[in-house]
C-alpha cells in the first residue's frame, strides 16, 4: 500500500523533523493602527460565511492527513475543536481511500465529530490526469459529506519524489471538462510553493471561484522530501532538494499575485500562518481568510487542548486587529495594508501591484 506509507513518512517527518523554509515576507506588510476606532470591541465581527456556512472566525486547518490510524487520531482531534469554536477544517488527500475503502473511515472521522463545521474533501491535481474524474471527485465529497473539494498542486514536492506525479500537462483542459459538473465548490489549493498571477487568472476564466495560496515561508515540502530522500540513501536527490528548500513564492506575495488575478473569488491565505499577527496581516492584504496546517498538526498531536488554546488566540487575535483597525467586520479590514520593500518591488515588477490596489478591497464571497 504505497500511498499510507508515504503518508505515514511524511506526518512522522513533519512532526519531528525541521522541515519550514524561507520567509512569507508577511514581515513587509503593515496594518496601520487607528488610535481612535470608533468601536466597542465587544461588538466587532470576526464571522465569515463560507461555501454556506457560518465561521466564527475566518481562519480554517488547511487538509493534511488520513489514511492510517494515527491520522485518523488526529482528524479526530481537529475535527472536535473546529467544531466547538466553529471554524473549519480540510481533510488530507483522500486518494488512499478511492484506492483502498477500507481506509475511509480515517477520513470520515472528521465529519462525525464535527457534524456542523465546514469541512473540505481534498485530492491532488496529478490524479485527474490519471484517469480520476467527476465519479471519484463525488465520491470522495460523500465520504465525508464535504461542503467543497480542495484539488491541490504540488508539482515542487512530485518532483522531489523518486516516485512523483511529475506529469501536469493538460490539467487546465481537464479542470475545464468537470469544473461545471462538480456539484460542490472546488478550490484550488497549492502545497507550500503559492499560487502565482497566471495561474490563478487561468483558472478562474474557467469558472474556479476559489483559491488557497499556501504560499512559500512555512511548510515546505521540498525539504520533508529531502528528509525521505536521505533515509532511502538518495544523496543527488537529497542534495538538490537542500538547495531547493525555500522555493516557492511568499506567502504575502502569492495573496497579491491571487487576489489581483481574481478580485472576485475568495482567497485563502495559507503557507506559515503561525500567529494571529500573520492572519491579520494577510486579511489586510486582501485574503477572505487564513489556513494553517503544521502548527495545526503539532498542537493537535499534543492534544484537544493545545489545539483549542492556539485557535482561540488565533480568533481572538483577528478580533483585536478589527478593533485596532476601525474595523467593525473582515471586509473593512480587507485592503487596508501597506507593502513595503522587497515585498512592494516584487508586485511592481510583477506588474500586478496596480490591480492589486483596485483587487484589493472589492467584495469577494465572504461578507
Ligand atoms: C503532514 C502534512 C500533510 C499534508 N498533506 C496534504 C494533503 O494531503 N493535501 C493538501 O492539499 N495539502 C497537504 N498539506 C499541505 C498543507 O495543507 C499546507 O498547504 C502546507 O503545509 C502549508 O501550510 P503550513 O505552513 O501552515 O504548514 C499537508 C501538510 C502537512 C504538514
């Protein structure tokens, strides 16, 4: 059973292993404080609705496991504490189970214990281009009676593979055949790598309403692969991938790049999300909401409690920052950032910094 084991590689290497890279350059985007706000901070909203439901607070666990018993644990734990503060979660790549339905119940978990929370199905984009289409997109949204299906792109972490999906010709063609016929919500989702302007523009001109940058500056799975080459003795591979580590466009950038592409789709932000200073930071810049996954993971692997405990500072953190900010709810403190430096000159020579001002404001899905 290739697919758990590799799975199960990659939760022991993330949870153990040093495996973050780069900077989100989240540390060039300023949120200018109101010093009169003009509000009563017991009555500023942090709720957000999404794909028809209510969030408390616009911040989700972004999907990373199932598969096995150990990941099954975890959905458990996550699922429970995103249900009782009223967030939202995404499952891991569902692919293990399509192949082997004794496993789905590692992932249907999650929706048992969090019956009314928002909960994301997930499968990666290389499995459309093998012969995966609407019949198992249905049925991976059953399994876990999801409320949209996340297809992410990992094309930096294939090719670190020995193993690798390293084919992704085609895909928009084939995105384009079932997009109009999956009766959920899709998202397109990236790994750790962002979400780039071009690629955003061509989804969305076919019909994609939904993005999650996971931009680069935190998990980086170039560098968990690295870890998996070096235990299985592959040193040319493990070398590259240790140049490589930090690839990938930043976090802050890839929320510009994503919201100047597509002013109207909500935007995820996502990609080493470690505060609440990070989520009101991304927010501002023009993000619907924020994802996180490996503090997720390692707070969930201590327990309910942990998790529960950065959660709720994460939610009371987006609270204060819309107090700060004179922000009665998320869409006035969306837009209100400043860039600067390295992170301004990157969108201006991008091209995308002047539809990014106009992008940054407008209303996407969430109120
Ligand atoms: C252990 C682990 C497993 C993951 N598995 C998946 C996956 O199956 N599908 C997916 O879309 N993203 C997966 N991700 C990526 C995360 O959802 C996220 O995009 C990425 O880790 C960056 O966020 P972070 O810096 O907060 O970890 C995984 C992340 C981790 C840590």
């Amino acid at each position: 059973m290739e697919t758990p084991n590799r799975k199960l590689d990659h939760l022991r290497i993330t949870l153990v292993e040093d495996v973050e890279a780069g900077s989100t350059w989240l540390e060039f985007v300023m949120v200018p404080h109101k010093a009169v706000p003009e509000l009563n901070l017991e009555k500023v909203s942090t709720e957000v609705e999404v794909f028809g439901k209510k969030l408390k607070a616009p911040i989700i666990v972004t999907g990373m496991t199932g598969g096995n018993e150990h990941a099954a644990k975890i959905n458990a734990v996550i699922a429970e504490v995103v249900e009782e503060l009223g967030l939202g979660m995404g499952v891991g790549s569902q692919r293990a189970a399509v192949e082997h339905p004794e496993l789905a119940w590692t992932f249907r978990i999650a929706r048992e214990r969090a019956p009314n929370a928002l909960i994301i199905a997930n499968l990666g984009a290389p499995q459309l281009l093998k012969g995966y289409g609407i019949e198992e997109i249905e049925k991976v949204i059953e399994m876990i009676d999801a409320d949209a299906i996340a297809i992410h792109l990992n094309a930096a972490q294939e090719a670190f593979q020995p193993e690798g999906d390293v084919d992704y010709e085609g895909l928009v063609a084939r995105l384009q055949e079932i997009v109009d016929k999956v009766k959920k919500p899709i998202i397109i989702k990236e790994t750790g790598a962002g979400l780039d302007y071009d690629s955003v523009k061509v989804l969305r001109d076919i019909g994609i309403k939904a993005f999650d940058v996971s931009g680069s500056g935190g998990t980086s799975w170039v560098r968990v692969e690295m870890y998996r080459a070096r235990e299985k003795g592959d040193e040319v591979l493990a070398e590259v991938a240790e140049w490589m580590s930090s690839w990938g466009i930043p976090t802050a950038a890839s929320v510009m790049e994503a919201r100047a592409a597509a002013p109207d789709s909500l935007i995820i932000a996502s990609g080493g999300i470690r505060n609440g200073m990070h989520a009101v930071k991304s927010i501002a810049l023009g993000a619907d909401m924020v994802g996180v996954a490996l503090p997720a993971l390692k707070a969930a692997y201590r327990g309910k409690e942990e998790l529960k405990k950065f959660l709720r500072a994460m939610m009371l953190s987006v609270k204060i920052g819309l107090f700060l900010t004179g922000s009665p709810s998320l869409r006035y403190l969306k837009g209100k950032a400043v860039v600067m430096g390295p992170l301004k000159e990157w969108a201006v020579q991008r091209g995308v910094y002047e539809e990014w001002l106009k992008a940054r404001r407008q209303k996407s899905l969430s109120p």
